[in-house]
C-alpha cells in the first residue's frame, strides 16, 4: 500500500457485538488475562477495542484479529456486548503479518533439549517445505522445528503451541519486527535465539478461529491502518444485559457523533511508538 493511500485510512468502523459471537484465533494468555480482569473490574471505560474481521458475508461472527486477551476478559467478566472495530479482511487498510520472537535470560542448550523432548516436533538441520519456524542462536548455530510428519493446518497449529510454550515458560519473550540476528542481539539484552514463522493467510486465521486450532500467542500481526485508539466509551453501556444490542449501537452511534461534532477525534498518519503500555 502506498504511502498516500495510508495516510487516507477512514473513520474507524465501531459496532456493539454479541460477547459469544467473537471467536479467537490464537490462544489467549493467562499469565497477562488475569491481570486484565482484574483492571477491567475497577475501570469505568474500554479504552482501545479489540480489531475483529467478519468470518462470513452472511452472519454475526467475527474473529478476533487483535485483543483475544480483552475478549476473553470481558467473556468472563460476563459482558453479554464487547465494543469492537470491524476490519474486514478484503480491506486495503488491513494487513496481515509475522512477529518473531526473541529468547532472553535463559540457556540455548536449554532451549534445545527441552524441544527435543517434544512429540510433535522435530529439529532439522535444513528444511524443504515451510518448517513451523527457524531458530536462530545467538552462538551463530541455525536449525529448524517442524512436525513429526506431514500434518493438517490444525495439527501444525498445536505442535506449534506444544513448541513456542517451552520458551514461554522457561524464558524471557519478547515480539519485535526485527529480522537481523545482528540488530536483535543488540536491541535485546540477554538474549539466546531469534525464531522466526512461516507467513499466514486471512484463510488461515479464520479456519484456526472456525475449527478451534489457535496459533500461538503473539505470532500473528495485524496491521490496521486507521486503528481506533483511547476511545474510553463507558463500560457501563456495554454492561447491562437488559438493553438490547440495537439499543446499545444507536446508543454509540449517538456517541460517535457527538465525538465528531465536538472535533475529539483527531487522525495520526504517521507511525508511532506509544510509551505507556
């Protein structure tokens, strides 16, 4: 996509959503959902919406494209409606990319026998299909980790999980967009590898949302040009399970235009970096 084309991303598209009719495609994780619940308690407003993109042309289920932790949060906080930006997938302002993952504070050799332990996957030393992913040690060493034998999307899916939670337990993980082994051993402190994934299609998020094969966390990387960020829409709009969702849209869309009549959206066209996460 063009520069001028993103610097021209629309409005956001906000909608009410039933809390049942959104589906995840990656496994949410507990280690960050727990704390979220507990803050969703005490706070009064959703600041940033979860992204969703419809699953089908001719019904009321999204999959989660961003947020799985959120919505799980609010499915179990018992918020019968989530506030939620569409994104459909056949929009030029969506993007669908790979986050790599970096291993800090541990020990390759670690790394190493604990996936060797695993049932579902193997290391090679070359590869020529798409592996699950490419491993990268900081002691110059290269493999690669892929499935036992040929497998459906699913099982790749959980042999994926089973190989990328042995790091998340024992390790330190960081996401980032860096592909230089030589810019990641600088920028990260600490770390033993840089593991890397195969690319994804729409198709894929949605059969891993549809058949309940989630990808790991944190490998997908929605890209949603006109995002909708510090909405702060009141949580208790969304709370109530005596109000119908009709009631609650026309009840945003009165919302969203007294946003615009009182100029308190503003529009970034450049990247940022946000410090307050």
């Amino acid at each position: 996509m063009s520069t001028a084309s993103i610097m021209n991303a629309p409005p956001p598209r906000l909608r009410i959503v039933a809390t049942n009719r959104l589906h995840p495609h990656e496994l949410h994780d507990t280690q960050r959902l727990l704390p979220l619940i507990d803050r969703l308690r005490r706070e009064s407003v959703m600041i940033n919406p979860p992204i969703v993109a419809p699953m089908s042309g001719d019904d009321d289920d999204y999959v989660v494209l961003d947020g799985a932790n959120r919505t799980s949060a609010f499915s179990e906080l018992g918020y019968p409606h989530v506030l939620v930006q569409i994104a459909p997938y056949d929009s030029p302002f969506v993007q669908l990319e790979t986050w790599q993952h970096v291993v800090c504070s541990w020990e390759i050799t670690a790394l190493l026998d604990h996936v060797q332990a695993l049932d579902a996957v193997r290391i090679i030393d070359d590869t020529t299909r798409a592996p699950l992913a490419s491993v990268r040690a900081v002691d110059g060493r290269h493999w690669w980790v892929d499935t036992v034998q040929a497998a459906s999307a699913a099982h790749r899916n959980r042999a994926l999980v089973e190989f990328v939670s042995v790091y998340q337990r024992n390790a330190v993980l960081h996401r980032t967009t860096l592909h230089d082994p030589v810019q990641v051993w600088h920028a990260f402190t600490n770390s033993i590898a840089l593991i890397t994934f195969p690319g994804y299609r729409p198709a894929d998020v949605i059969a891993a949302a549809r058949d309940h094969a989630y990808v790991p966390p944190g490998i997908t990387r929605h890209i949603i040009h006109g995002r909708a960020l510090r909405v702060n829409y009141p949580l208790e709009k969304l709370r109530d399970p005596h109000i119908s969702l009709e009631e609650k849209n026309q009840e945003l869309d009165r919302w969203y235009h007294d946003k615009i009549d009182g100029r308190h959206i503003r529009f970034y066209a450049e990247s940022t970096y946000q410090f307050d996460e």
